[in-house]
C-alpha cells in the first residue's frame, strides 16, 4: 500500500491505495476538493461536514434524476 498525504478545503488527509492508483486517487481528491470549495465559496453551507453532505447529495440524487438508479 501507498500512503498518500492530501489537502480537502485545507484540512489534511492521509489516505493509502494500491501501487498504480496514486494517480486516480489524486485526481479524486482533487475534483473533490474543487467541488467542495465550489459550495462553500458560493457562501450557503458553513462546515465541512455540510458541505459533503450537500456534495454527496447532489451526486447521489444525478443518476436518479437521470433514470439510471
């Protein structure tokens, strides 16, 4: 296992994955961090714990509005 050490909205996060995946994971954090910081700029949410939520929320309910769940 690879250990990687990672920033979300500023608050550090050290997370492990295979060998190989370090890239995808990155990639991972990075598009998370982007939409999360996207939300809290927007000035509606305060608290990180809110914002994933909402993150979490707005993916889930994507492919259900699509049909697709």
């Amino acid at each position: 296992m690879i250990q990687l050490d990672v920033s979300i909205m500023g608050q550090p996060y050290k997370l492990a994955c295979k060998e190989g995946e370090e890239g995808a994971l990155r990639e991972a954090v990075a598009y998370l961090d982007g939409k999360m910081s996207a939300i809290r700029d927007a000035g509606k949410l305060k608290g990180n714990d809110r914002i994933a939520v909402m993150l979490s929320l707005i993916h889930i309910s994507e492919p259900t509005r699509l049909g697709m769940i």
